[in-house]
C-alpha cells in the first residue's frame, strides 16, 4: 500500500507543544535540575510507559524503551516494581490507538535526543539510557517507523485523535 501523506506532526504540534510546556518537562529541557528532580520525572514516564506497554502485543516495539529506562531507574537505586502506575491510560483497543501510542513513544526518541545533549553538559551524573536510547540512528529508525505506519490501512482520523489522546493523557499525569 502507498504511504499516505498525512503530516502527523503538524497535525498534533500544539498538544506536542503544550507537553513540552507542562512546567517539569520545561524544566528538564532546561537542564536546570536536581539529579532528584531529574529521578521524579523517570519515576513518571515509568508510570506511563510500563502499564501501557504490558497491553502492546507487538514484540518489535515491546520493552524497548521501558528497558532502557529501567536501567536509569536501577541506576538511581529505585525499586521499579514500586513506582505508581497511572490509571487513566490512553484506550488501547484498536489498531489506531496501538499505533499511536508507539508512534509517541518511539517519536519522543527526537525529543530525547536533544535533551540527552543538554543533560549529558548539565547533570553529568544522570544516567541516560533513556533519552539517549538508540543515538545517532535515532532519526532514520523514526522515519522508516513512521513510514511503515502510514503504510498500515489505518482510518487516519481515529489515528491523529488517538495521537492526540496519548498526547493529552501524558500532560494530565506530567502535571501532578
Ligand atoms: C521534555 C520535553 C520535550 C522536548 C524538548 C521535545 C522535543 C522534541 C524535538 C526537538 C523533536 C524533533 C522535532 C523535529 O523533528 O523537528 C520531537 C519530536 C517528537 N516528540 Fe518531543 N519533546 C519533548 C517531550 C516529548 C514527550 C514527553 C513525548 C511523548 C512521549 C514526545 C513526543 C514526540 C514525538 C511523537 C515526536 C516526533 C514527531 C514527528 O516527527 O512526527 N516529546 N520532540
């Protein structure tokens, strides 16, 4: 099937924009905090991510990024099967949803990138397996993931309101 053209970036720039706004995140794009600080915000995406990912049946997206973060986690001596989970997930029902999600989290890898730049100059001591995840190959693994979505005989509106879904649920439990 023929990629479709859609620009699902564009089409969910302002919710990006206010995720990346949501004070603590702002803060860590800062490079301006406390290894603590820095701690709290992996405990966080650690409470996202994990329940999430135990729903994802895809084994080619499955743990990738929750096992990179749970090396930082260890790292910083935090007990992974302790921390909180959130309850109020984004729907993973349908093949919308599911893709949407992993476009998410594997997108965020771009974000991750340019903080693991800055954190690596301003908080030398915080591990960083999980925003620098894949490195360098970051932006070509993206592209070619994004791609084979935009592949997929997806209804694309139900694709950008699940985006938008993952989107908003992640600003309601970064702004504890
Ligand atoms: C800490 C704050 C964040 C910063 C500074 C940030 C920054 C960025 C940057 C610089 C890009 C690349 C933009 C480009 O290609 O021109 C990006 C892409 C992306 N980010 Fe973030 N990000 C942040 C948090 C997040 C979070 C928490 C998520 C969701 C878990 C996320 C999801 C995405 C996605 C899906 C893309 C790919 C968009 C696309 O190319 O289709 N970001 N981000």
């Amino acid at each position: 099937m023929e990629e479709n053209t859609m620009d699902l970036k564009k089409m969910t720039f302002d919710l990006h924009q206010k995720l990346e706004s949501v004070a603590r995140l702002k803060k860590l794009a800062s490079g301006d905090l406390s290894l603590q600080e820095y701690k709290e915000i992996l405990i966080r995406f650690h409470g996202f991510l994990e329940p999430m990912e135990a729903q994802i049946d895809d084994l080619m997206y499955k743990n990738k990024r929750l096992q990179d973060l749970q090396k930082d986690l260890i790292k910083l001596d935090i007990n992974c099967a302790e921390i909180p989970q959130c309850k109020d997930l984004p729907k993973l029902y349908t093949d919308e949803n599911r893709y949407a999600f992993i476009y998410v989290m594997e997108g965020s890898r771009n974000g991750g990138m340019f903080l693991s730049k800055i954190l690596q100059e301003k908080l030398p001591s915080a591990p960083l397996h999980y925003f620098y995840g894949m490195g360098p190959q970051t932006m070509a693994y993206f592209q070619e993931l994004k791609s084979s979505i935009l592949t997929k005989d997806l209804d694309q509106k139900k694709l950008v309101e699940s985006v938008q879904e993952c989107y908003l649920k992640m600003i309601k439990w970064f702004e504890y």
